[in-house]
C-alpha cells in the first residue's frame, strides 16, 4: 500500500525507487513502466539503473559498501535534478545496505520504495550474467544473495513479488499502485 502521504499535490515530479536482489526483475519492470508512460505521452519519466551507472565507473569501481554508496550517491543526484526540471525517475538499483537506504530515503522527495519481491533460488535460476552461479563456484565473493544475506527493505510502499507474477502482471500492479502519484 502506497502511504497517501507520496505523491504531488502540486505537481512535483516524483521518483519510483525499486529495489531488490540481483536478477529479480527489478530493470525489466521500470523499462517496462518508462515504455507504457511515454505510450500514453502524458507524463514525463526518466529510468536510472544501478548497472549503467556502476558499468560508467568503469572496471576499477569495487563492491566495497563505499563503492556500492558511491553508485547510490550518483543515482540520488541524478533523480534529483531531473526531478528538479519536473521529469519522473524510475530508479532500478539492488540497494540492500540499510545506509543507502536511509539515505535515498533522506535525499529524495517524494520518492516512493517499491520492493520487488523474489526468492535468491529464482532470481539465480534467471541471471542473464551468470553471476549467481560464479558465487556459488567462489569466483564472485561480494554477491548479495549468496555470500551475504539480502534483507527486503523494512517498510516499503509498494511490493511487488516478481518470483510469482509475470512482467506484465507486475506492471499492471506497479501502475495501479501510482497512477495518482504521478504528475
């Protein structure tokens, strides 16, 4: 349930923070959700992923917790400023440290956390990169999901369980759940 307290009564653009473990879904729903917007061309909305913006750092950027905040920090001022020009954000990001999360949280407003809900045995049985099954062979040791916990964020506004819908029921729940919020 989406607290009524998000949202624009004035028409501030809003940001959509999804997060979730790797390979939950969490960038095929908000490329999804950017799609569907601009098809019906009322609203304008921008994605950021946690990928793109880490692959823009290039090989040397570590997933050290100061690494993996510095890719938040990034995603916060980029949502930021498009949000400052009046266009939405989506933000797909796996965001599973408790101060990144308090910091997005902080940072950005409005911002509405959508959890995207899926067990680690699906999420590695779907990993385009593989990357369960190198940290499940030890070549990957800083995996969260396998060489730590994933901890779902404490209370989100929207879930959304990826493990157990499809894509187009997800976004069907995802635009149910903001249509109001949305500027």
């Amino acid at each position: 349930m989406v607290d009524n307290n998000v949202g624009t009564a004035d028409g501030k653009a809003v940001c959509l923070w999804l997060m979730g473990p790797t390979s939950s879904g969490k960038t095929t729903l908000a490329e999804a959700f950017v799609d569907h917007l601009q098809q019906s061309g009322e609203k304008k909305i921008i994605h950021y992923d946690g990928d793109e913006v880490r692959d823009f750092f290039g090989p040397s950027l570590g997933f050290a917790n100061e690494d993996r905040m510095r890719v938040v920090k990034t995603l916060v001022h980029l949502a930021n400023k498009a949000m400052d020009t009046g266009i939405n954000v989506i933000v797909s990001a796996l965001t599973a440290h408790t101060d990144a999360r308090q910091y997005i949280s902080n940072l950005i407003k409005p911002i509405i956390i959508v959890a995207i809900d899926c067990d680690v045995e699906k999420c590695a049985r779907r990993d385009p990169k593989g990357l369960y099954k190198k940290a499940q062979q030890g070549e990957i040791t800083t995996l969260i999901g396998v060489n730590s916990k994933y901890l779902p964020p404490e209370s989100p506004d929207i879930v959304i369980d990826t493990g157990s819908q499809d894509v187009d029921a997800s976004l069907d729940q995802l635009i149910g759940a903001v249509k109001d919020l949305i500027p």
